[in-house]
C-alpha cells in the first residue's frame, strides 16, 4: 500500500524507488512476450528519446494553441503526416486526440451534429467493430445498429446497405479489426453509404500506420483509406503500430465542412470562451511531443522496416499454430495479428487452459470468449520486438498446448457452476463479486491463473459478463487505506 499524500513530503529517489517497485509486479512492456495492450519496436535509444521529449512539453496545454503554438506546429506537423500516410489530399484536415476511443467518439459525435434535424441518430457498424463504437453511442445517445459479419469475418456489405435507413448518420468499418486481425471492404461499403449520403468511417484505430507498410511490403490487402471515394474520415493511433507512448491518436475528415461539428464551442459563461476540438479541454503537450519525437526518429524507412519484422514474425507464429495439434489459425493472419481458436478434432485444447500454460512459460496473452457463432479464441497482437522470440515462442506453444490437452478443460467447482447458471445481471451485488472473487481465487490479486474465471465469464451471457466484470473492477478500485 502506498501514501499518496504523505504527513511531510518524501526524498524523490525514494519516490522513484516506490515507483519501480510497483512497476514490476505489471506485465512486462517490452521483450515481445505481451500480446496485447502495448506496442514496442525494440529500438534501441528510442524510449529515452520519447520520455525526453515528453518532458519538454508536458507542461504544455493544448486548451489554447495561441498561448502555446509549439503544440499546435506539433500536432499540425502530425495530421500532416498521417494524412500524407493515409490517401489524404489538401483537402484534409484533422485532429490529435487522446486514444482511439475519443476518435471514434468524435466521429461519431461529427456525424451526430451535421443533422441536428434527426431526431434519433443511428450508427450502423460490422459486429467485429471495436467496442469503443458502442460506448460512442451509449455516450452521445445514437442509436446502434450492429448487422453480423460474414462467415470470412469481414462486413457484409449487402447486410450493411440494407441497415442504413433515413436516420443513420455514419455508417463505419474497420482496417483491422482488433479481434482478428482482418480488414474489411472498405471500398465497397464507402460506395454504398456514399450512394445513400451517409459520411463513412474507417477505424484504422489499430492497424492505421502498418497497413500501409504491409501494403508496400507486398501483402495482399484492399485500399482502405481517404484515397478510397466515399471514406469520409479514418481515424489512426500513434501509440499502437507508430510505437509512440501512450495518449495519441489521430482523427481524419476528406474536408473542413466534415470536420466543423466535431468541435464544441461555449461563450455562455463569464470565463473564457471555449473551443475544444477534442473531449479533453486541459491537457498535456507530454505524449504529443514524444509522438513527434518517436515519428522523426524513426521516419518512413524505419517504419517498413519495422513493418518488414512485424510481417515475418506473424508468418512463423502463423506457422507454428497451424503446426501445433490442438489449435488451429481462426482468421487469416493478413496482416499483424494472430488469432488462434480450439481445433476442431476430438484433441482440440481448451484455449482458456492454453492461455494459462503460456502465461506460466512467460507468453501473455489475451483470451477473447465466444460470441455469436464464434468460438472463444487467444488473440495475439504482433509488434515489431515479437519478431526476436517467435522460435522460443513456437516451441513453447506446442509444449503448453500438450501440457493443456493433458490438463483438459478447466474446472470449476459445482456449487460455484450451479449457482452462476442462475444469475441474472440484476443479481449481482458487491457482496455477490465478493464471494465469487474469494471463491475463485482471485481476492489476493494473483491473476496468473484465470483458466476457471474465463471458463465462467466465457458462459455468462454478454450482459451478466459486463455485470460481473463491472462488480469485480470496482471491487479493484477502492480508495487505499492511510498508512504511515
Ligand atoms: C480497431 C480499434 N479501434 C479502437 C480502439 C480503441 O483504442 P484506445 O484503446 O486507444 O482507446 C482499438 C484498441 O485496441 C482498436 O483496436
């Protein structure tokens, strides 16, 4: 437990000390054995350079670029690039946001506020888009259409043009989709929401600033972005596939008039008028500069180069799936993520089981549960740094795949099972995620083995799954205890 405000301040190297403590009981950030959440180039020098250009401008805030214009050259210079990256012309225009999820939300939010005449805004989406489309519409009140993707795990576009109705405002798709990895024909579905006048979004959240890389590199992908007619905006996160810390994002429109109803703008108060092109109104220079900073040091040729390793290290992993009984490659390994389901023989492991064993052998991994007519998969995002572990880590999956057969499927004791089997959403109460956390081992924090936990939220209907997980985070998130 630690004191956040302590009775007298405390020594800064003991701060740093506390810090790094912490810090090593996190999943480890770099060495490519984390498959999910972070993103590093294994380059030498360049987290260094990140943080010293963070720490330039973290006193910076971009409320108001006339008081601060290196921000505002900052991030002019990164809509610049990403535009130039991504089919824009000089039409183009942009903003930096925070994270892929507040471009999403400011997309949607654009499309919402160019019809101030409908009364219902409708979103229509494929099912595999990322969830930040449904939290932006929970947020901004539209309502969601989601039409089911085809058995290729792509948007149907016939399934797509018959969603769009007279109050859909944005139609969207994604070049890749996170859980899979695969991109969607953004070609047509831009034709077909164009022909209906309805602006269309490319989520590129993910896989925006390899795509390109992978494309000249030779993959076989479709045109995906504002060069395609009808793509109305894209949106692209610098800290995934351009290796920059976290909190930087970028939100594209074809044009000026697109993008206008993103923005918010207040005088109705006696303090100062308000214009915020993003959610956030006060906030850091930090991750904008080190983004900056990891963008020219890196540069063009670094970037297909990195593109080049991300490219080969998905084709072993892809490899060794296939080469390993028990598992199979659930989607095409098109571009830079693996996901892997169950094999369908009678010696199919029990992926949650797998996902364990190889959290034990160093490999962390991220389990996604069944959904629809999909089976539950592990999904591995593939970065640049993987490309140095892929003999280890093939290796390694056939041995944790033939210690999870050997395990078989997880178990879960049977009052537990039982009494989940008859839970509703409303059921769960702080007392109810007390008992399952302690039932289930997790009240000490240890959540190296979550084969049982996943097998369990695996079963739960989506509803109960949220209700559940919602309970056990705010478990999680409790005030600490003063302490000395
Ligand atoms: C395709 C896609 N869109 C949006 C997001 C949301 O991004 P963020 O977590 O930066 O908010 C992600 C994150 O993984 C993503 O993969």
């Amino acid at each position: 437990m630690i004191e956040a405000l302590p009775a007298k301040g405390i020594p800064g190297e003991q701060v740093l000390a506390e810090l790094r403590e912490l810090r090593a009981a996190d999943l480890p950030t770099h060495g490519g054995r984390l498959f999910a959440y972070v993103y590093d180039p294994d380059l030498d020098g360049l987290d260094e350079l990140a943080r010293a250009a963070h720490a330039i401008s973290a006193a910076v805030n971009g409320l108001d670029p006339t008081a601060f214009p290196s921000l505002l050259a900052m991030e002019n210079a990164l809509v610049g690039a990403a535009a130039r990256l991504l089919g824009g012309d000089h039409h183009t225009v942009g903003s930096v946001t925070g994270g892929g999820t507040e471009s999403l939300i400011l997309a949607v939010k654009a499309a919402r506020d160019a019809h101030p005449d409908i009364a219902t805004p409708r979103l229509v989406v494929p099912s595999t888009a990322h969830a930040a489309f449904a939290k932006a519409a929970h947020y901004l009140r539209v309502a969601l259409d989601v039409v089911p993707v085809g058995a290729d795990l792509r948007a149907d576009p016939a399934a797509t043009a018959a969603a769009i109705g007279p109050d859909t405002v944005l139609v969207a798709a994604s070049a890749p989709s996170y859980a899979h990895g695969v991109v969607d024909p953004i070609p047509q579905l831009a034709a077909i929401a164009a022909e209906r006048g309805v602006r269309f979004h490319v989520d590129a959240c993910f896989g925006g600033w390899v795509l390109p890389y992978l494309r000249r590199l030779g993959a076989a992908l479709p045109d995906f972005d504002l060069s395609v007619a009808g793509v109305t905006s894209i949106s692209v996160d610098l800290h995934k596939y351009a290796y920059a810390p976290k909190g930087v994002s970028i939100l594209l429109h074809r044009d000026e008039a697109l993008r206008l109803p993103q923005y918010f703008a207040y005088a109705g108060w006696p303090g100062y008028t308000m214009i915020n092109p993003v959610i956030s109104s006060t906030r850091s220079g930090g991750p904008i500069a080190a983004a900056l900073a990891t963008l020219r040091s890196i540069g063009d040729a670094g970037y297909l180069d990195l593109a080049a390793r991300t490219r080969e290290a998905v084709s072993v992993l892809a490899e060794a799936v296939t080469a390993t009984p028990g598992v199979r490659l659930f989607a095409p390994p098109e571009t830079s993520v693996v996901c892997l389901a169950s094999g369908d023989d009678p010696d199919g492991v029990d992926l949650f089981v797998l996902a364990d064993e190889l959290a034990a052998r160093g490999w962390h991994t991220q389990p996604q549960m069944a959904f629809g007519e999909m089976p539950a998969t592990i999904h591995l995002t593939v970065t640049a740094a993987v490309a140095s572990t892929t003999g280890q880590f093939a290796a390694d999956l056939a041995d944790a795949a033939a210690q999870a057969r050997a395990r078989g499927p997880a178990e879960l004791p049977a009052p537990l099972l039982t009494a989940a089997a008859a839970l509703t959403p409303e059921m769960v109460t702080p007392e109810l995620i007390g008992g399952l956390a302690e039932g289930l081992g997790l009240a000490g924090g240890d959540f190296s083995r979550m084969a049982a936990v996943n097998s369990l939220l695996n079963a739960a209907p989506p509803a109960l799954r949220e209700a559940l997980l919602t309970g056990f985070l705010s478990l999680l998130q409790r005030p600490a205890a003063a302490t000395e």
